[in-house]
C-alpha cells in the first residue's frame, strides 16, 4: 500500500470511528438488540430451509467478542449454544502478519485478553473450520466491501479460508454509520468482499441464499 492510500485509509478509519462514537448509548443498546434478533432469524430460517431441503446446514459459526463500540453478540452466542446446539468458535490472534486461529467457545470457556486486548479462550485447541464467519465491521460498502481496523487478520484469514477450498459464508456485523456510500471509497486489491452485511438498521447486503 502506497503512503497516499494508508493515509487516506487511517483518516477514513478515524472518521467512522468518531461517527460511531457519537452514537447514543439507547440507539446502540436498541440496534444490538435488532441485529442479534435479524441474525438468529436468518440464521434459523436458513437451517430451517436446508433441513427441510435435506441439505447440509450451517452448525459451525466463527463468531468475534465484541469490543466497547462494536455491536454487542456475546448474548447471542450463549443462546445459539443452548438453544440451538452450534458451535461456537473466536478468532484468536497468534502472530503478526499471520491468519487468525478459531478456537472453540463454549459458555463455561475461560477467557483470557489476548492481542489488542481481545477477549480470546484460554486453549489451544483449534476448531473445526466455520461454515459462518461473522466479521467485525467499521465501514463497508453495499457490494460488500469492508473497511476493518487496519491490521489485515480478517482478509487474510477469509482468504486463507477460500485457498482451502471450505465452503463458508462471511457476514459483516456493522453499525449503519459505517455506510461508505457517501465517501469515495475504493476496495484494495487484497481486500475479501462480504457475503453480506448486516446492521442496525437492516441488511446492507442480503445473503444469498445458501
């Protein structure tokens, strides 16, 4: 990346992060609560389908802790392991310039702050490949590009996912502030497009269906 793109990059980053910020904590409190209900019904409308269909479904979900700031899904990732028996997995940072390793997660885990801080569990077992990906998201277009903190783990991760040939599904999880429409944005060459994303305010870019 030429110094001209990662400045415009950093000041973009900055920006939707101020933006986001500046939301009201009853609005982000509301639009968690909208974005993990939207979830867990496509989620148990797509299973539904495939079930019916006698097709595989999705049981496998990569899944992040959120940050302060980001849309809250802790909640949701209990509800999906009690009530609906998936498997939970969290990204795990264990080198730089390196993929994230997905170790599973379970609501009885040990957890332990790893890189940036990260909520990560404390093992070194490694999960079995998603079928889902749910990606955190700070700006993102509705073609499904995305704009992440800076650091490159998901593009790699996503990439390295699709070079193994797995068949898996990448949803970004957004606030609807990160909308790039508006800005004159252009996707780098390394950049995973999305297979949808989903926010506060409804789907920015549906998921096709699986």
């Amino acid at each position: 990346m030429n110094q001209n793109v990662e400045h415009n990059a950093s000041t973009l980053r900055k920006r939707l992060l101020e933006k986001r910020s500046q939301q009201e904590r009853m609005d982000t409190n509301r639009g968690g609560l909208l974005i993990r209900g939207r979830l867990f019904t496509w989620l148990a409308t797509t299973r539904t389908r495939l079930k019916q269909a006698g097709k595989p479904f999705p049981n496998k979900i990569a899944a992040f802790w959120s940050l302060d700031g980001e849309p809250e899904l802790q909640s949701l990732l209990y509800q999906l392991v009690d009530e609906e028996g998936i498997e939970i997995s969290l990204p795990c940072v264990v080198a730089p310039d390196s993929p994230l390793v997905f170790r599973p997660w379970h609501p009885d885990s040990n957890m332990n702050a790893g890189k940036y801080n990260i909520q990560e569990p404390d093992t070194t077992e490694v999960a079995d490949l998603p079928d889902i990906v749910l990606v955190p998201t700070l700006g993102f277009t509705r073609q499904g590009d995305r704009v992440g903190y800076g650091k490159g783990y998901y593009d790699r991760t996503l990439a390295q996912l699709k070079a193994q040939n797995h068949p898996f599904t990448a949803i970004g999880v957004a606030w609807a502030v990160g909308d790039l429409s508006a800005e004159n944005y252009q996707p780098q060459p390394h950049d995973f497009q999305l297979d949808g994303i989903l926010t506060d305010k409804g789907w920015a870019k549906a998921v096709p269906a699986l």
